[in-house]
C-alpha cells in the first residue's frame, strides 16, 4: 500500500497526541481486497481514551493493525538516539500488534511478544518472538484461514 495521509479529526487537540483508533478505522476502510492482514506504523504519539498513551491498536481478530514510531525512540525520552534499539522496539511493537490482528490476546509470558507493555522499558524487557502456547494459536488460526 501506498503512504497514507493521516485521517482527519484524528488528533486530540487537549491531549497533542493521536487518536488510534481512528487512524485504525481508516486503515480498515482502505484494506486492499487480497490482504492477509494491513499494520499501518506512524511516527506520532499515539492515545486511546482510557490510556494515556499505546504504542499501537490493532483490530482483535480483524485485519488491521497500528503501530506509533515515536515512544519508541530514545529521543522522546530525552535520551541520545539508538537505531538498534529503535528497531528492536518496532519489531516487538509490530509483532505484537499484528498478532493481536490474528485474534491472540495479551500473555502472560514475561518472555513472549505478546506479553502486555505499559511502558517502553517493558518492550525492551521481553523477548522478540511469541512464546510456544502462542506460536501454536497463531499456527492454527493461519491454518484455518489458508484452507
């Protein structure tokens, strides 16, 4: 898919952050017809109503998936920029977004990527991958969607 604008109405003005859910629905309304599953990744500061802020949304058991660029940066914490690190964060965030898209829910597995992140320290802190019982789920949900 080609670079989307960013949908209108989609920024909280009191908060200065956006609203995912809306960039979400957007990302829905334009999937393309033979699309497994569609993550849209912008690099803005990303809220829900309940929570002051998510590094992504995805739509449960649905098609597509958001993930927010700018928490994940060292650089909006106030510290010196690392790529690496960067990139290690966005791989998990997307993962884990694009998983939840495949209907699996937040685990308990501190290792797994799909374990829930209330803060960017606890991106870093979990694995890269999804645990076994995860790994399973998703097996079997791709499986079912490919027969």
């Amino acid at each position: 898919m080609r670079p989307r604008a960013v949908p209108a109405g989609s920024f909280d003005e009191k908060r200065k952050q956006y609203v995912s859910t809306k960039i979400l629905k957007a990302i829905i309304e334009e999937v393309p017809d033979d699309a497994g599953k569609v993550l849209g990744v912008i690099d803005e500061d990303l809220c829900i109503p309940i929570l002051t802020f998510v590094f992504g949304e995805a739509q449960l058991g649905g098609v597509g998936a958001v993930v927010a660029l700018a928490r994940l940066r060292q650089e909006f914490h106030g510290l010196d920029p690392d790529e690496p690190l960067f990139l290690e964060r966005l791989h998990k965030e997307c993962l884990h977004e694009l998983g939840h898209a495949y209907g699996l829910i937040h685990c308990h597995h501190p290792e797994c990527v799909m374990y829930l992140s209330n803060t960017v320290f606890d991106v870093d802190r979990k694995g890269r991958t999804m645990c076994g019982a995860c790994s399973d789920i998703l097996l079997a949900r791709t499986k079912r969607s490919s027969s």
